[in-house]
C-alpha cells in the first residue's frame, strides 16, 4: 500500500481560535490514508491538540515564538531542512505567511502554500502598520495561494494575483438544529422557555469587538427585561468585559462560558446570533450560527460570503441604539422553521465535500513537486 504524503501545516499560535479549527475539521475529514498532516506551532500556543492529531496520524513540531523572529525563522528552516518529505509547506499565518515560506523556498520546498484567513481593521494601528508593510512580500514566496473570501484573498495578494478559494468547512450534522439539544443545554445552562439567549463565540480581543457588543446589550436590558448574553471564548480582553458588565449592573444577565469544546451544542440553545466585528477573513461562526438555524446580526465589516442564507441582518457599526433596536424586533425562529433551513445554500462549507477535494488537491501539488 502507498504510503500517504506528509503536508507541514504551519499554524503558529494554537490558542483555540478560528483559524486551527478550520485545520483541525480539514484534518479530520481528509483521506488520512493519502494526506498526512504534520503540524508547526510556537512554543507561545495555550490550546495545541497534540493527543487528537498524534492518534490521527500527524506530528506535531514546536518552534519559538515569531517574537523572537530570528529564531523563529532559524528553527523553521532546520525543521524544512530535516523533513525532505515534506514538499508541501501550507502556512496559516496570514500576513506572516512570508516568514516561514522564506524559509521553505531557501530549504528548497517546492509547493508553499500561503492561506490568508483574515484582514485588517480599525483600532489596531501598530498590528495594521506591520501587516501592510508585510503584504508587501506577500506573493514573493507561494507557489499558491489560498483564501476564505474573496475579501481576504484581495487584502493579502492584491487584486492582479491570482487565488484559490477555500472554504472553512464544517461538519454539517454537527450543527444542524435539534430540538432535544437545545432543550438538555438550555435545562444545563439554567436558561428557561420564557428568555431570550443571544450568543456570540469568539475570543476576546479587539478585533471581535465584545466592548461594543457588552454597549449594545446595555441598551437592549432596556428595552426589554427577558434577555441574555452569553460570551463563548476566553483572551485578554475577557477580564475587561466581565469588569464592565459588572459596571453596568448587568452582571447577572451575561454569562461567560470560556474557551467550550461543545460550540455546536450551544448555538441550539440560543435564540438569536451577533457578530459585531472589527474585521473578519469570513467570520465563519456566523456560518455556523446560519447552519443551525439562529437569525444573526452581524457587522458590515464581516465579508458577504458570510450572510450564505442571504437573511443576515448586517448593520454599520457605532451607532449601539440602532443595534439594540434591530434585536428588539428580530423576529425569532421556532424549532421547525430552524430545522427546515435548505441544506443545500452551505454546500461549499460541507467538511465531508471539501475534504476530499483538499486531498484531491494535495495530491495533484505533490505529483507536481516529484
């Protein structure tokens, strides 16, 4: 039997983001027995599922953090040296990318692979100005280039070069609207028939936007007297967000949740979704919020590709009031209008379709390479 080929993904930080997950759900559903995922991560990483992929089949291999750039990029390079069975390097970075696939190209890597899972915005001025200094040398060193949105594809490679898009596929089953979930987690939660859960999952950072979603809430509470927040994720912000709810005296209306294995689970509790982001390369939890059904209100900075269903409420950010108002008057879903939600519009994020078409294309890169 043939043996499978060994595909480095470089991740950098695994701190339970968006960006591993969508890794990790491609590793699961690609044909292991012909794709092998080798994974590099920095020693910085919190959350690295290193007993899931070493019974998958994969590796995993620790290099210092990009903060320290000169060893980050010494180790990278011994490690492209040593493995000459991997002649695929997929890095995650973003517009990191050109760190380890400069090194890739010097140890003579024929097929890199650069990823563009994000963008840029607002309030991060000194992460903006590194990254558009960085974009520069974007298309220096791929030999392919893979997006999540045509919005993230255009902001790293520019307009004039030519990419891939990729979609952050998920296990479908997985979130599909189930009554009997919602109730168990709803009875687990303390959450009764009569409240109104809105849920957001996300880590806490300036990015995601929690403070102005914690503003909006703030002015919802007034408007009626039946809902809930709930915050799925942990980061450095979350101390800040638990400091202000409980200034405002909503405390005992929001709930943090941390950083939760059961996200799927959790959406079935909810009663409607928000997404007020700074940024997004997709905004992929709005996807999943979508395939279970939830109505959503998202950001006008959260690419279109995002609102599949096409019934997204996307509102300009800053004005909280306005927020506040469209939540009030959602119209919310019951169970069987969640559940008949037509399967076929999240085709391009079935895991089970896009992992045989990952596999597919690994194969052809490496036929290339050999």
């Amino acid at each position: 039997m043939t043996k499978p080929i060994h595909v480095c993904e470089v991740v950098g930080n695994m701190n339970g983001g968006g960006v591993e997950a969508v890794v990790m759900n491609y590793y699961r559903h690609v044909d292991r027995t012909k794709v092998q995922f080798d994974f590099v991560v920095t020693a910085s990483s919190t959350i690295v599922p290193r007993e899931e992929i070493e019974d998958l089949g994969g590796r995993v291999f620790m290099v210092p953090a990009y903060t320290n750039l000169p060893m980050f990029q010494k180790a990278i390079y011994d490690l492209f040296k040593s493995h000459s069975e991997w002649d695929i390097v997929h890095a995650h970075m973003n517009a990191l990318n050109v760190f380890p696939l400069k090194e890739a190209f010097r140890a003579g890597v024929p097929v890199r692979i650069s990823h563009s899972h994000s963008t840029a915005g607002r309030g991060e001025m000194m992460k903006n100005i590194a990254k558009a200094v960085l974009k520069t040398q974007s298309n220096r060193y791929p030999t392919e280039r893979f997006a999540c949105s045509r919005f993230a594809g255009e902001w790293l490679f520019g307009k004039e070069e030519p990419f891939e898009l990729v979609y952050n596929a998920i296990d479908l089953d997985r979130f599909w609207f189930s009554g009997h979930t919602r109730a168990l987690v709803r009875q687990q939660l303390g959450f009764h028939d009569g409240q109104l859960v809105i849920g957001h999952v996300g880590r806490f950072m300036p990015q995601k936007n929690q403070g102005f979603l914690i503003d909006v809430f703030e002015k919802l509470v007034e408007l009626r007297d039946d809902v809930m927040l709930v915050f799925v994720g942990t980061g450095q912000g979350e101390s800040a967000a638990k400091e202000a709810v409980r200034a405002r005296g909503i405390a005992e209306r929001v709930r943090f949740l941390g950083q939760r294995d059961d996200v799927a689970d959790l959406y079935q509790a909810f009663d409607m979704f928000v997404l007020p982001s700074l940024y997004e390369g997709l905004g992929m939890v709005a996807v999943e919020a979508q395939v279970s059904g939830l109505p959503c209100v998202i950001s006008d900075k959260v690419p279109a590709e995002a609102n599949v269903t096409g019934s997204c409420r996307v509102l300009p950010l800053g004005d909280s009031q306005a927020w506040a108002n469209v939540l009030c008057g959602l119209t919310l879903r019951d169970g069987s209008e969640r559940a008949s939600i037509d399967r076929r519009v999240f085709s391009n994020y079935d895991i089970i379709r896009q992992g045989a078409w990952l596999t597919e294309k690994y194969l052809r890169l490496h036929e290339g390479a050999v």
